[in-house]
C-alpha cells in the first residue's frame, strides 16, 4: 500500500515538473498591431528574440503613413542613428545628396532664392529670418532636458501660449513672417494651433544637428524600400485585418478581427491615436488615455505629386531638397521622375489643408496648378498626371503626425510610453524626441518591443503619469520683472501674455483661395475637425472561441505599389539616443524628415 502510495506520488512529481519544464520551454507570442514602420520593427526585434510574432494591419498594403516621392531624403548617422543602422543591416544603398540641396531654398513671388541669393536680393527678409532664429534657439537653449520640458513653473507656462501669439511679438516682416509660418505648419501644424513649449522642445533635440546633417543623402525609392526590407524578414503577416477589439485578461490577450480571434501572451500596438479610438479594450483605457485619444492635436497635411513631361520652372534654380513659398502652396521639391520628365510633390499643411478637406482630389490639384501656372506659364501644357494623399481626411489618421497643441504636453507628455498590464504602444506620436519621423517610429518600435520582453520577465511598470508641474500656468507670474519669460515676451512678468492673433498682412486679400494662396498669413479661425470619440469598451465578458494563430508565409507588398513609409515630409520623419545619454539638438524648420510612422 506504502509502495503504491508513493508510486503514485513520484508520477505526480514527474507531471508537475514536465509541465513546468514545457511552460518554461514555451515559445512567447505577440500581435502587433499596425503595419508602418514602428510596428514592422517592433515585429522585427520581438521574432529576433525568439518570439512567435503575428502582425496585423488594417489596410491591403503594408508601410504606414508614407509620401508619394520615388525617393527620400535623410540624414546621416548624426541625425537619424537608428534609421542607419537599419539601412546598412539590410545593406539598402543610398545616394549622397549635392550640396544644393542640403540647405532649403525660398520661392517668393515665383522667384527661386538660395539663401545666399536671399542675403544678397531681399536683405531685410534674410536679416528677419536670422532673427528669428536666433530667438527661437535663445528659448530652446532654456530647455535642459528636453525629455522633461516643463520642467519649471517658467516652461511650463509656454505650453499655454500658441507659436503664433510669439511671433507675434517678434513684428517680423510680411514676406519673412509668410515663409516661417509655411515652414512651421509643414512641419508641424498651424502656428496659431501649435503649443509653444513643444516648439521649443523640438528645436532643442535638433540644436547642433545642421541642415547638411539632416539631409545627407537620398534614398531612392523612399521609406516603402525599407518597409519591404522588415516585410521580407517577417513570418506571419496578415493585411486588411482592421482590429476591432482588445480583451485582456490575467493569461494573455485576445485581438478581434471581426469574428476572428488571435490569442497571444502580449500585444503592441503601433497605430495612430485616430485609429487606437476606433479599438474597444477591455478592460477599458482610463481617463487621461482617454483624454488624449479625443484631445491630442495632429497636424494636417495633403500631399500632391503633380507630374510633367519636361521642367517648367527655370533651370538655375535646380529646385529640390525643400523649397519654402510665400504663395502658400507650402513646403515643395522637385525630382526626377522614374522614366524622364520631372515631379513636383507639394505638402499643403495645416489650415490650408483644413480648408480643402471638403473638395475632391481633382478640385485640389487644379487650384494649386492654377498659382503655379502664374507663375511658370507652361506648367499647364507639361502636366501629365497627379497622385494624391490625404491624411487630413483619413478616418484612420486624423491628420499626419503628432504636433501637441497648447497645453496638451501638460496633460498627456510621454503617456504613451509606459504599457497598460499586457499592451504596450508603438508609433512616431509615442517618441519624446524624434514625433513625426522615421527615426521616431523606429525607436518606438524598438521600445514596445523591449517593454514586451521586460513584462515577459516580470518587470513591472508604474502606472502612467502625465509629466505636470506643480502650481497652474499663471504661475509664471511669481517670478521677478526682467526674468527670462519677461525677456521672452516682453512685458511684467506678473501677467500671462494674451493669446493674439498674428498681425493682418499689409494689404488685405479677400476670398478662399486668396487667403490660402495669397500674401494674407492670418490663420484661418476654424474649429479643428472633431477628433474620432473613443468606442466605449463593452462589458467584460466571456472571450468568443479564439482560433489559433495559424502560421503562414509572409505577406510582401508588389514594390512597385508599396505604400511609402515617412513624416514630413518634410517634417520628416528623425533620430535619438537613449533617456540616459544627451540628445542632439535640431533646426526645427530644416528638418525635412519625412513625417510619420
């Protein structure tokens, strides 16, 4: 009997450590949802490590928010580390960029000016624009860490105040104030809706990096080359599989595609806010998160390739690289295209892109043919043919990128970068340093993916608390007379600057498209586009049967169609080095980074 007894609890032994055995040697799984660039990394890393990695995205084609450009320009190692290092593990070859385009060029009045000819030919414009400069560095240089930019009652009350109201106070002249708007709003948003302190912040990382080092050199083919090259690497991809619902519970996570579920021990999830809104989570996100999935400003761009059979602008200009107008048809390059001819892609951002959000594809590229038409007459022969994208309208993006708008970095700084129990976030707008670029959706894929592995190894993570500073924005006014923000903004420092408008232009021009198009910079006053509500997380509730994860040969976009992979353009999309090291330091209006992903 004693002999059966313990017969009995040897085999008991030897099942509990198989089955601890089996558990250990159990492969982990993931989802990951998005596929732009931030998810195709964080796919990337996590099957590097040994996990069983499922990537679903909503759309047929993979690559994210891109531009239309057949190539891309970038930067070196200085300024997007990551990004290199990406190109060179894949061996993706790129071109050195000439010289002429390293540093942006100016069309005023359909004049082509380099910067040298803007010294020389509008003195006052170029002595306006050094000024600016040199005042927008004296604010970045008073951000020490700019992963902690309100890091003062005096920061932090620039996160109250809008870029335009300090231009304002700047009284700089008409052609200089239109060229600096048209380069903020394309690589960020609207001045009039884009927060201060951010400004501020953005151009503190890139202080140090020049112009030369952000555009570096050319990639022909654009961002999509480098997303086929993660796609190529990627076991199990699933294309047009929108996710619906997020179910976590204390053994894994579920994810609905419609009637179809995938288990997995954790997800990351890399798409933007506009889309994360759309997915029910149970259980539910907490306030704040949802706060800033409603109230998170993005900035607004449509992005026109305008084709021709031969260049009708004039051949001294050698336009490319970034070209900023006075004309308001925004951020523009030319390029060659594949098979002759000459490409121009035009960037139309923020309240210019608002106003159009209502006209057809068509109705657009003929309004902006129509400036450009003026200005070189032969532009209307030599037109060829158009493509175009819209992230303005699209339900899934809300806009193009993250540009925080006043008091939004007092509410909801770095919320994104910590993981809810078994989800962690992915995407450019999750990236303290670099939101808005390709170097910005790498790093955060490589973080989601290495959060992922630390919850895999039971490292826990505080709960999420938005970086605020004790005491309200008024208090600012406790400082002294002739304090840095009294140097700032001028004035007594005992009350908080009033929120302008920017100054009306020297002569008034009436009508949409004049106001668009035209020499009037005052921002157009309409109620930004109501952001997508949060879908209310339904009761928690038995998990439906879940199919398997099945395993099944990668999913490869045609090259030829791939859908490019970003930022800014033009705000491009850039670099950063870890929380620990110091970062560099950028000219925000330079960085010609291709927004997004």
């Amino acid at each position: 009997m004693s002999a059966g007894w313990l017969r009995a609890c040897a085999l008991v032994m030897i099942g509990l450590f198989s089955g601890a055995a089996l558990a250990k040697d159990k492969t982990p799984t993931a989802i990951v949802v998005g596929g732009g660039l931030a998810g195709l990394t964080a796919a990337y890393e996590l099957q590097g490590k040994g996990w069983q990695v499922t990537l679903l995205e909503a759309k047929s084609g993979m690559g994210g928010r891109s531009g239309l450009a057949t190539s891309e320009w970038i930067g070196n190692s200085k300024a997007q580390p990551i990004l290199n290092q990406y190109l060179d593990s894949f061996k993706i070859t790129t071109l050195p960029a000439p010289e002429f385009v390293r540093i942006p060029g100016y069309l005023i009045d359909g004049e082509y000016y380099t910067a040298t000819d803007l010294a020389t030919k509008q003195p006052a414009t170029a002595e306006a624009l050094k000024r600016y400069e040199k005042t927008l560095d004296d604010l970045a240089r008073s951000i020490d860490d700019p992963q902690n930019p309100a890091a003062n009652s005096t920061l932090f009350a620039l996160d109250q105040l809008n870029v335009s109201t300090w231009l304002d106070k700047l009284q700089l002249p008409t052609t200089a104030r239109q060229l600096i708007n048209q380069q903020i709003r394309t690589r960020y948003d609207e001045p009039s809706r884009l927060s201060l302190l951010y400004f501020a912040q953005q151009t503190r990382v890139y202080r140090g990096v020049g112009d030369r080092d952000l555009r570096a050199a050319r990639l022909p083919g654009g961002s999509p080359v480098l997303a086929q090259a993660f796609v190529k690497q990627l076991k199990t991809i699933k294309t047009s599989s929108p996710v619906s619902a997020i179910i976590q519970d204390k053994d894994g996570v579920t994810v609905k595609v419609g009637s179809v579920g995938y288990q997995a021990d954790y997800v990351v999830l890399a798409v933007p806010l506009r889309a994360l809104a759309k997915i029910q989570m149970t259980p539910g996100l907490d306030s704040q998160h949802l706060a800033a999935l409603k109230g998170t400003n993005y900035g607004w761009r449509d992005q026109l390739l305008l084709k021709f059979k031969t260049p009708v602008w004039e051949p001294r200009a050698r336009m490319s690289g970034e070209i900023f107008s006075n004309a308001g048809l925004g951020m523009l390059w030319i390029e060659p295209a594949l098979k002759g001819g000459a490409n121009v892609v035009i960037n139309l951002s923020g309240d210019n892109a608002r106003l159009l959000q209502a006209f057809g594809d068509k109705q657009m590229v003929d309004q902006v043919l129509i400036r450009l038409h003026a200005f070189y007459p032969q532009a209307r022969g030599s037109f060829t043919g158009y493509e175009v994208r819209r992230y303005s309208t699209d339900a899934g993006m809300g806009g193009a990128y993250l540009a925080y708008g006043p008091g939004q970095i007092s509410k909801y700084w770095r919320l994104w970068e910590r993981p809810v129990q078994r989800v962690t976030f992915a995407g450019e707008h999750t990236d303290a340093l670099y939101p808005g670029t390709l170097e910005g959706a790498l790093r955060s894929g490589q973080r989601a993916a290495s959060q992922v592995q630390d919850l895999a190894a039971g490292k826990s993570f505080d709960p999420v608390k938005a970086a605020t500073v004790a005491g309200a924005a008024g208090a600012a006014a406790a400082a002294s007379k002739g304090n840095f923000f009294t140097n700032m903004f001028g004035g007594s420092s005992d009350k908080p600057a009033k929120s302008t408008e920017p100054a009306k232009q020297e002569e008034a021009k009436p009508g949409l498209f004049k106001r668009m198009f035209g020499g009037d910079e005052k921002p157009v006053e309409k109620p930004a586009a109501k952001p997508v509500e949060p879908a209310a997380a339904p009761a928690v509730a038995p998990a439906a049967p879940v199919a398997p994860v099945a395993k099944q040969e990668p999913v490869k976009a045609a090259p030829a169609k791939a859908v490019p992979v970003k930022k800014p353009v033009a705000k491009a999309e850039q670099s950063k080095k870890t929380a620990a090291k110091p970062a560099p330091v950028k000219k925000p209006v330079a960085n010609t980074q291709a927004k997004a992903q």
